[in-house]
C-alpha cells in the first residue's frame, strides 16, 4: 500500500506539472505568434479553439469512462469561453507574457473572490480581506500610469478576459462531466469566434507558423492540457488545486525571458509578489477554515 500511495503520488505530481506548464505555454504561444506578426488575433483565436473543439471531442468520444447523463446546454458558459480566447488574443498584441498571465490570474482569482463575496458563500476574516487588497492593489500598481505600466489597452483587454474566464470557471461548477461540458464549450464557442474573424477579415493574415502554434495551444495546451488538468482534479484537495496555480504567472513570466527574450522589470517583480501572496493569503484562510 505505501508504494501504490507514492506512486499516486508521483502521478499527481506530474499530471500537476504538465498542466500549470501548458497553461504557462498558452500565454507563450499566443505571445510568440502575434509577436512575430505570423497570424493576426483573431485568426489565431478562431485556430485555438477550432483545434481545442477536435481534440477534446475526440478525448470524450474514445475516453474509457461512460458519458454522463446529457447535460443542459449553457450559452453562457460558451460566450465566457469565447471572450476569455478573444480579449486574450488581442490583449497579447502588446503586453509581454509575463505581465499578460499575471493580469489574467489576477482578474480570474479577484471575479471568483467577488462572486463568493456577494453570494454570500463565503466569509472572509480579517486576514483574507488583508489578503484580498494586497492581491487588488498589487493589480492597480501593475497597470497604473507610469514609464514602467504595461500598455493600458492591453491590460484592459487581459482583465476583461480573466473576468471572462472567471465567470465560465463558475459557470462549471458541479457538472457531472466537466471534461464534456468542456468540449462542448469548445464547440459552441467556434462560431462566435469564426465570426469575429469574418469582422477582421481586412487585416486577416496567418502564415504556416502562426497556424501551427495557434493549432499547437489549441489541441495540446489548451485541449489536452485542460485533459490533464481534470486527471490531475480529482487527486488533488479544492484548495491546493487553486494553490498550485499561483505558479502559472511566475513560469509564464521566466518563459518569456527564456524563449521570447522579455525583461522581469521592477514593477512586475513587485506586483507578483502582492498579487501572488495576496491570493495566497485568502486560500490560507479558507483552507484553514474548511477543517473541521
């Protein structure tokens, strides 16, 4: 029993590790194709999610496990999906890839924090709400006004599109298969994004490399990321599943400055660790709190 444990555990820490590194890898990829103007964003949101829809319906349609029973059809959770992959592209035309995760993570975690709040879900105490600021005003500093901010469209286009992906985060909540729903997300969210194409079609372009790396995050970072990503779920506790994605921003940002030669600067260093321990410090609390 002890060497069947390590060796879920092993499991579980590779399929965690593969996950954060392909989430890290979307925020590369998207950066990388538009950077050197090889796709434009719409196309190669139109791409990702094209490639997501096909690889993760077929991870659904030859999984072992049975389907679930049908599940009601959330527009919603498709339109989230959508504007999560558009915002995203159009906000990585500007922003380095370190700062476009950080702005991402940040609104993603404040959205669903809020979204607790006002249910009244959740109760913070005064340690998480300490948290909570840090974690606000960490995304203020980042993107306010100065000679070292990142390029306020941009940044307002990322935090539309972690408040978009928030919502469809809580849109999915309690599904009964959240790796179908996925898929079919995927492919409801395909033709709002064609469309948006067909808008930009004037300023359409995508050579064979951009193809190839928005194909690239759609079906491996993106659909068979998402895959182990779920695998990797149901092994881990809610709270260190939230926990160990605090790494996604931190890997994005060394990822730039290894493979898209981008600066850590000052402020982005500052920022991380607010917006990171502010985050932080709020799961410290509720996983405190949710033991008996």
């Amino acid at each position: 029993m002890p060497d069947a444990a390590r060796g879920h555990g092993w499991q579980t820490v590779l399929l965690t590790t593969a996950a954060m590194l392909a989430f890290a890898a979307n925020s590369l990829l998207c950066r990388l194709a538009l950077q050197r103007r090889g796709i434009d964003p719409a196309s190669f949101g139109s791409v990702r999610l094209v490639a997501g829809a096909l690889v993760l319906g077929l991870i659904v349609r030859f999984r072992a496990q049975p389907p679930a029973s049908p599940a009601r059809v959330d527009w919603l959770a498709a339109v989230m999906l959508f504007g999560y992959v558009a915002f995203f592209s159009f906000a990585y035309l500007s922003l380095p890839a370190g700062t476009g995760a950080l702005i991402l993570f940040g609104a993603v975690q404040l959205t669903m924090f809020s979204v607790g709040l006002r249910s009244g879900g959740e109760r913070f105490g005064a340690l998480a709400w300490f948290g909570f600021v840090l974690a606000a005003g960490g995304l203020v500093y980042l993107v306010f006004p100065g000679v070292a901010a990142p390029p306020l469209l941009g940044a307002v286009l990322m935090a539309v599109a972690g408040v978009a992906w928030g919502v469809y985060s809580l849109r999915g909540r309690g599904v009964a298969d959240p790796l179908a729903a996925t898929a079919r997300n995927f492919t409801r969210a395909v033709p709002f994004a064609l469309a948006l194409s067909a808008v930009f079609a004037a300023s359409a372009r995508a050579d064979t490399v951009g193809i190839a790396l928005a194909v690239i995050s759609g079906a491996l970072t993106s659909g068979l990321g998402y895959a182990v990503w779920y695998a990797a779920l149901g092994r881990l506790t809610a709270m260190r599943a939230a926990t160990v994605q605090l790494s996604v921003p931190l890997l994005a940002a060394f990822g730039g400055v290894l493979f898209l030669s981008e600066a850590i600067t000052p402020r982005l260093a500052v920022a991380s660790v607010a917006i990171l321990g502010g985050i932080a410090l709020v799961l410290g609390q509720k996983a405190r709190s949710a033991r008996p």
